[in-house]
C-alpha cells in the first residue's frame, strides 16, 4: 500500500513538472490557463451576488492579474 502511494505520487510530481515546464515555455499554452484561472473568479464572484456592483471591465481585469499573479507564484 506505501508502494503504491510512493508511485502515485512520484506520476503527480511528474506530470506537474511537466505541466509547469509546459506553462513556462510556451505562452499560448499559458494564456490558456490564465484565461481559465480568470474567468472562473469572474463567474464565481458574478455568481455569488456581491459584486455586481463592479464594473465588469474592471473585474475581468482584476482576474487576469489575479490568474497572471498565481501562474507567476506557481511557476517561477
């Protein structure tokens, strides 16, 4: 059972190297995720009820800096 956890989780570190590298390199690639990372905060604080009181512009702006700020931290 230890065996098999050491294994999974060696497949993880690997593929989220990969993963990273992928990100890194090329910046299609990476748009991509950031698009995604920002428009999930979009629809989530849209969804919630509390922010429809900012400016869609300036929440779409705020996510990709958000989703670019987490892309970095993770990353680099």
């Amino acid at each position: 059972m230890l065996q098999d956890f050491k294994e999974k989780k060696m497949k993880i570190s690997k593929a989220v190297k990969k993963l990273t590298e992928a990100i890194k390199k090329d910046p299609d690639f990476r748009m991509g995720y950031q698009a995604n990372i920002a428009m999930a905060f979009v629809d989530e604080c849209r969804g919630s009820g509390g922010f429809e009181e900012i400016a869609y512009d300036t929440l779409h702006n705020a996510a990709n800096n958000a989703a670019d700020r987490f892309l970095n931290n993770w990353c680099f």
